[in-house]
C-alpha cells in the first residue's frame, strides 16, 4: 500500500526495494518546503525498514524528474523579505543509510534534482534526460553540487558541467561519468528497478551496506576512517547468518538466502 509524505512523496514498496516518486508533476516536481520534507522523511521511513534493502528515487509526469527550486516559491519569500533556501535535503549532510539508493532520472534534472540524484549511489538515465546546472545563470551559485560532482567526475569535468550552465544530455554525463546507466527510451523506471531487485536477490545485504559505508567514508571523510569502519563492520559480518548462509552456499554450489542478519 502506498503511503504520501507532505502531498508530494509517494512511498512503496515492491518486496524488498522501496520506491520513492517525486509526485507534484504539476510543477515538474519543482522542490518547495513540503518537498524538501517529503523527500526526507520518505528516506528516514527507508532507512529505518528492515524488511527494505534498495531504494528507488523516481518521479512522476513525462517532463520532469525535477525543475529544482520553486522559482515561484522563492519569490513569494522574496516578496515578504525572506532569502532563505526553502529547505534542504538531508542527504546533503550525511549519508543517511547505508542502504544502497538508485536515483531513475527521465526528461529535465535541474538544479536540486541534480543535488538529489547525486546523492544516491547510482544514477539511470533515460536517453533523452537532460541535466542542468543553472544556479551561476540566475546570479547565485551552488553549494553542495560542487562539492559532491567534484568528488564523482572530478574537477575539470565538473567546472565545464557547471559553466556557464547549459544543459548536458545523458550522453555526455555518462562519457563523464555523472551517469552510470543509459536505459532504453521511456524504460529507465523499470530499469532502475530491475537492477534495484538484482541487488536484493544477489547479494548479502550487509555485505553491501558495508562496502557502501566504506567507499562513502573513504570519499567524504578520509581513508584512515573508511579503513577502520569497514574492519570493524566485517568483524560484525563474519559472526552473522548471512556469512554462513553465504560460505555454505557457495560451497554446495547453490544460491545463496539472505536474510539481512
């Protein structure tokens, strides 16, 4: 059954991958305060299921994975002398699971959508998706993009995605490395998902949480904590039924049952 966050998230689940749709196609699924609070308690409800291994984060409407910020929103603050973000992503901050997370981008990812599908492990395209960057065209200048895309494609590669601006196509954020997938044309949902179920059914979800863990401290923090987190995860691994189901399975030749435990 589906569950609404804020009037602007739909949260579901497909056995064990939740699947997260930005839904205010109305507005291209541009983020205003409500969906900055959708999107985050829709990935606090993931990162706190059990039962849930992968997440999906995908978007209703034909046009848009996001617009990025509500202009319009922005404006009305504006009007009434308030300049501040209309919210943030909590992603932005930390990791916020260690669960593995799939962004499913179709037609134009701007701005805050970017920020947000940079955040996820793995980014899908559809083929004619289109990415922009366009905060240095209004006048002001991203943050946490930056950052994050300067870590992923390196510095030079990110500089010509981020000036002045124009819109880059799936096929040169996959030369780039920004994209990791190119689906078939209007496939990229399915896709996501499929590779999404590939994880759960052929890997050991702790295993993954932990490989996650270490690659993302090793990225964002330094390798010397990456290090110790990943030795002190894999002690804690190696004395679960994961570990024995997965030994035993290989050794007698058949697919392995996780259970998460």
């Amino acid at each position: 059954m589906a569950e609404r966050f804020q009037d602007r998230v739909i949260f579901e689940t497909i056995g064990k991958v939740a699947v997260i749709t930005l839904d205010r196609p109305d507005r291209l699924n541009a983020f205003d305060a409500p969906m900055y609070q959708g999107v985050n308690e829709a990935l606090d409800k993931f990162a706190s299921s059990p039962s849930l291994w992968v997440a999906v984060i995908q978007a209703a409407g034909e046009r848009a994975f996001s617009a990025g910020a509500d202009v319009a929103a922005l404006s009305e603050n504006a009007a009434k002398g308030v300049n501040a973000a209309l919210g943030g992503l909590n992603l932005d901050n930390g990791m916020v699971t260690n669960k593995p997370i799939i962004a499913a981008v179709h037609g134009f990812c701007v701005g805050e959508g970017v920020s947000l599908a940079l955040c996820c492990d793995m980014i899908f395209s559809d083929p004619d998706a289109k990415f922009i960057i366009s905060e240095a065209k209004v006048g002001t200048n991203a943050v946490d993009i930056p950052i994050k895309l300067g870590k992923k494609i390196g510095y030079s590669k990110a500089f010509a995605f981020l000036t002045p601006g124009d819109a880059k196509s799936a096929q040169w954020c996959e030369r780039a490395g920004f994209v990791e997938v190119i689906s078939d044309a209007g496939q990229v949902q399915t896709a996501a998902l499929e590779y999404a179920q590939r994880i759960c059914s052929e890997s050991g979800p702790l295993a993954i949480r932990a490989q996650k863990e270490t690659l993302w401290r090793s990225a964002f923090e330094d390798d010397a904590k990456a290090k110790e987190a990943g030795l002190a995860m894999r002690t804690a691994i190696r004395l679960s039924g994961d570990y024995k189901e997965g030994r035993e399975a290989f050794l007698e030749k058949r697919k392995p049952e996780f259970k998460g435990l």
